[in-house]
C-alpha cells in the first residue's frame, strides 16, 4: 500500500524515526493508526456519555420546574446571599489558620 503525505506530515513521521523512539516508517504508521482507532473508539463512549449526562439534566430540569409549580422554589436572592456568607466564612477561617502558622 501506497499513501501520500503532506510534506509537513511526511516530516513528522522522519522526525519520530530519527528520534530513535520508533525504528522504522512503518512503526510510526501503525502506532498512529493503532492511536486513531483508540481514539474512535473512545469517542463513541464519549458521546454516550453526553447523551446520559444532558439526559440527567433534562430531568433534574423538569424536577425544578415541577418542584416550582408545587411552590417549594427557593428564592434566588437568598440562596446567593447564603453562599456569599458561606464564602465569608471560609475565607475568615483560612485567614486565622494563616495568622496561626
């Protein structure tokens, strides 16, 4: 089998054999190959793992939504305030393990 390279590509392979970490032209080809296949692969299982995650979204979205036309929401403002308090809180306290050190 006969391929063509780009000139920029058909250097790359020379430069990983002159490295000495690939012996042969055909050792660069196959690792690249072998690495392509892996990475289709594992794209795959990627994809499946968007599609389950936007699914889990999608129901904790509408698990909001109906927990909001039932009136169990919790009013935005408040919860920010509640973390912003959280956050004081933490930075004091990293400031008085720093003054103890």
């Amino acid at each position: 089998m006969n391929i063509s390279l780009t000139p920029e590509l058909e250097q790359l392979v020379k430069d990983k054999v002159s490295s000495g970490r690939y012996h042969s032209v055909s050792e660069v080809m196959g690792e690249a190959l072998r690495l392509l296949d892996e990475r289709d692969a594992c794209g795959g299982l990627r994809q499946r793992d968007r599609e389950q995650r936007l699914a889990e979204l999608k129901a904790k979205i509408q698990e909001g939504l109906e927990e909001l036309e039932r009136g169990e929401g919790i009013d935005g403002e408040e919860v920010f305030a509640e973390l912003e308090e959280d956050i004081r809180r933490a930075e004091a306290q990293m400031q008085q393990a720093e003054a103890a050190k």
